[in-house]
C-alpha cells in the first residue's frame, strides 16, 4: 500500500489563515506579522511551494482581506511561482468548518495536507515524510511531545500504540490531560474520504467547534490506518499566538539559520546575535561578528569578514574583503580584497571593483568605483563614474542634484581629488588630474593638469580680536 512517489496523488495543500489573532494586539493581522522580515504566511507558503502542490488553498477569515491583498494570486519563489486560491470562512466555526471551505475545489484523488498559517518553521522535509506514510486508505498526523502539553488536543492512543483519537484540551478529562503527546493540527489526508468525515463533523463539544480533530476518530471507525509522525524538533510546529511567541520562534528561527552557515564553515561569533534571511550564500572562512544582518541574497566570497553591526542586503561581497563594525550595504556589488568601513554606507546600484577602500562616514550611490581607487574619509560620492587607482580626498562632495535633476561625475584613472572639493555634476575630472583641495569644479577638468578653484588667501594686519569692555 505504501506506494512509491510516482504513484501518489497530486497534492492539495490547505493553510488555515481564518483566525483573529486577537493577542497580538494589532492591527495587522495575525498570518502577515513578520517573522524574519516576512509575513508568517509567507513562511508557510514557501515551505507548502517546495512539496509542488497541484494547487495551494488559503482559508481566510473575516477581516482577511489585508492578507489576501497582500499575498495576492501568486507567491513567487525563486524563480517559480505558486498560485494560490483564497476561501474564505465568514465565521471561525472550528478547524473541521475552515478545510470544508477549501474542500469545494479539491477533487477526490487528491491528498490534501493542511498547515497552520500561524505555524511558520515547519520544515519541508517532515510534510515530505508525513505525505508519505498517508495514502488512499491511511491518514498522516503530526504528533508533538510535550512537557507541557496544556492546549493542545492530546492524542488517545491504544494499549497497542495505534491512535485512536484527538482530544481536545477543553474536552480532555483529567487522565487525557496527563498525555503529553499532542496534536500538531498538521495531517494529510486523502480527499475523498476527509470530505466524507468534514460533512459528518458535528459541534456537540466544549467550545461548540467543528473540530477537524474528530476525523480521526471517524478514520479509526471506517478501518483507516492512522499513521502518527513525531515531529523531530519542537520548534517547526510551534505557533504564534502573541508577540512573546513571535519573538521565541524569531530565536528558532535565528538559530537554525545559523546553524545551516555554521555547518557550511562559516564562523559566527555569537549564533545568537545575528539575523539571516533570505537566501545567503557563502565562501571558505567566512567571520561574520555579533550583530550582523544579512538579507539575502547575499553572497560573501571566501575570507569574508563582517565586523559587528553591519546590515548588508542584496549583495555580493568578493574573497578577501573586510567589512569593518557598522556599514550598512544594499544592493551592491563589492569586488575582493576591499576595505569598507567602520561607518561606511553603500547604497543601491553601487559597484565597487577589486582593492576598493571606503573609509568611515563615507556614502556612495548608484556609482561603479574602479580598481584600487580610495575615498577614505566623510565623503559622498552619487552617480559616479569613478576610474582605477583614483583618490578622493577627505570631504569630497559630487553634487548630484540640482533639486530637480540628478547629473553624473566622472573621475578618470589615477586622478587625485584634494580635500574638501564639490565637484558640481556633470562634469568630467581627467586621468590624473589633480585638484586642488577646496575647490568647487564646475566646468571639466583636464588629464594629468592642476586644477583648482579657490579665492586668494588675506591675512588682515590691523585686526584685532574682540574683548571685553571692563
Ligand atoms: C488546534 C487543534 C489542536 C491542536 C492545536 C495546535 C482542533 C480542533 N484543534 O487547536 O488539536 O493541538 O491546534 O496548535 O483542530 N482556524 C481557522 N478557522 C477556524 C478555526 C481555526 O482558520 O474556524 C485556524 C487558525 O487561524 C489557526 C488554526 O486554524 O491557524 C488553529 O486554530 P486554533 O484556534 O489556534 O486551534 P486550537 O484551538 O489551538
Ligand atoms: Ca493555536
């Protein structure tokens, strides 16, 4: 029976998302809270994505607009897209009532999985194994133990070990309390027979509910196999109730991301100050110190060093490069063996090439830095064309914006920029110019020729300071 992957069904997968999420005490709603920098859902989804589902069904609530507007049609990963089908559930009549929402567009030779949209860390390979062992004839729930086990429905399982049924906390007598394996809400279950249990759900219990968790009792009746899987870590079914549970899975979730770099060779001084997202690529010694940020895509190339405090987004870093305590890089390409920081911004649409140095309290955007060229102290340097072996002097300015345009500046090869210049864009300095410092260039520049622009210096013989009338 346990049939062999080309065999099994196409997947449906439903994500329960109708709940309120009332003590999160905020007015966005409980599936669209970050975790890491993205939606809960999101998290959810992009798990549900990696199973490639024939098709993904989102039970939403009243109120759940936000979160359909969020989302969408399509959650794009990678570079493959996953449609998505909302259904909504006007009222929250239980769990059993939220999958018949979807049920209509489910066909009967599916299996279909449901997830918590509000369980974000679940991991891929545990729904690969749970829809495994479910089937045609045989129902696959995911079970969790517990220390304490208060809340969740507990699973009643036979003097054999086979499961008998769900039930719930509130429903639960004292001896049923005292199970400490629980009720995930994760299962899968083949279609056709889990629209036949959903029609006969009734809400004679505790919290006048239709419990999904009755089906499994319904299972054991009609002869179904139910197959229980243990989760192996507590973490990937936990979910997310309030702002303090939010913040206990942000903790998870840094650590198992921590631990993928860490067991890729990456040193990371203090697995639990640093924040990875997104997909992070890494070389051969790479040091990342205590609170750094890294949102991918990132990739930092062999012998990488990320001093303490950096944010660093959507970008590519080269062998060798060290990045000192507190930069912030997005969106850049950064070539090998440069220098950045302390202090340094990097911001959108910056290339820098090999050997670069940027020093502290330096700004750069939307510029391509040649080979080995420096700008080391309290510069800014926007829309740029700067060449090799270039210095840009302490203070230098490259006055982009007019207010209402924004114009370019170029710097040839090997050309020294003296301190304190505002070179007023557009305009072109040569290959090895040499300007002179203070200068306001307005006009181009010549190659490898002096130019400056500066008033004559005075010294005023008969000045005296000011003092104090006694
Ligand atoms: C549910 C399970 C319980 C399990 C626990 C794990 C049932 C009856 N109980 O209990 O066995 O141990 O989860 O956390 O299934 N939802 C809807 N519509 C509804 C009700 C719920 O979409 O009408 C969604 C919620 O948004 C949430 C999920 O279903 O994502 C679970 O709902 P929740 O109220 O948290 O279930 P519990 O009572 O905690
Ligand atoms: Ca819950």
């Amino acid at each position: 029976m346990s049939g062999t992957k080309a065999q099994q069904a196409p997947l449906a997968v439903i994500v329960l998302a109708a709940g309120q999420g009332k003590r999160m005490h905020s007015d966005l709603p409980k599936v669209l809270q970050p975790l890491a920098g993205k939606p809960l859902l999101t998290h959810v989804l992009e798990c549900a994505a990696a199973l490639q589902p024939a098709a993904t069904h989102i039970v939403y609530g009243h109120g759940g607009e936000r979160v359909r507007a969020a989302l969408g049609h399509a959650l794009s990963v990678g570079d493959a897209s996953l449609p998505l089908n909302w259904a909504l559930q006007a009222q929250q009549l239980g769990t059993g009532h939220a999958v018949a929402q979807a049920m209509p567009h489910v066909s009967d030779e599916q299996m279909v999985l449901v997830l918590y949209g509000d369980v974000p860390l679940v991991r891929r390979e545990t729904l690969q194994q749970l829809i495994e062992l479910a089937g045609p004839k045989a129902v696959a729930l995911l079970t969790v133990q517990l220390t304490d086990a208060t809340g969740y429905g507990r699973i009643v399982r036979n003097r054999q070990g086979e499961v008998q049924r769900i039930v719930e906390h509130k429903d639960a007598t004292a001896t049923q309390r005292r199970i400490n394996e629980g009720n995930s809400g994760i299962l899968a279950a083949p279609a056709k027979l889990l629209r036949r249990w959903l029609a006969k759900l009734k809400s004679d219990n505790a919290q006048g509910e239709y419990y999904l968790t009755d089906i499994i009792a319904m299972a054991v009746k009609d002869k179904v196999k139910v197959r229980p899987l243990i989760a192996p870590t507590l973490a990937e079914v936990l979910g997310v109730n309030d702002k303090r549970q939010l913040a206990e899975l942000e903790a998870h979730y840094r650590r198992q991301r921590a631990d993928e770099l860490m067991a890729a060779g990456v040193t990371i001084i203090d697995p639990s100050r640093i924040d990875l997202r997104g997909v992070i690529t890494t070389g051969r010694d790479v040091q990342l110190d205590v609170n750094v940020v890294l949102e991918g895509p990132v990739h930092l190339g062999d012998g990488v060093k990320v001093g303490a405090n950096c944010v660093i987004s959507a970008a590519r870093i080269g062998m060798g490069t060290v990045i000192r305590p507190n930069c912030v890089i997005e969106n850049a390409e950064i070539g090998a063996s440069c220098q950045i920081g302390p202090f340094a911004r990097v911001r959108p649409d910056t290339e820098l090439a090999d050997d670069v140095h940027l020093g502290n309290f330096v700004e750069i955007k939307k510029s391509r830095i040649g080979r080995g060229s420096k700008v080391n102290h309290l510069s800014y340097v926007g829309d740029s064309i700067v060449g090799s072996q270039v210095n840009v002097g302490a203070g230098t300015i490259t006055c982009n914006y007019d207010g209402v345009n924004k114009s370019q500046t170029q710097i040839g090869d090997g050309a020294f920029i003296g301190s304190g210049s505002m070179l007023v864009a557009p305009v072109k300095i040569g290959a090895g110019a040499v300007i002179g410092a203070g200068s306001t260039i307005t006009r181009d520049a010549p190659d490898d020729r002096l130019t400056l622009e500066r008033s004559q210096q005075r010294t005023i013989e008969q000045w005296r300071r000011p003092t104090k009338k006694t």
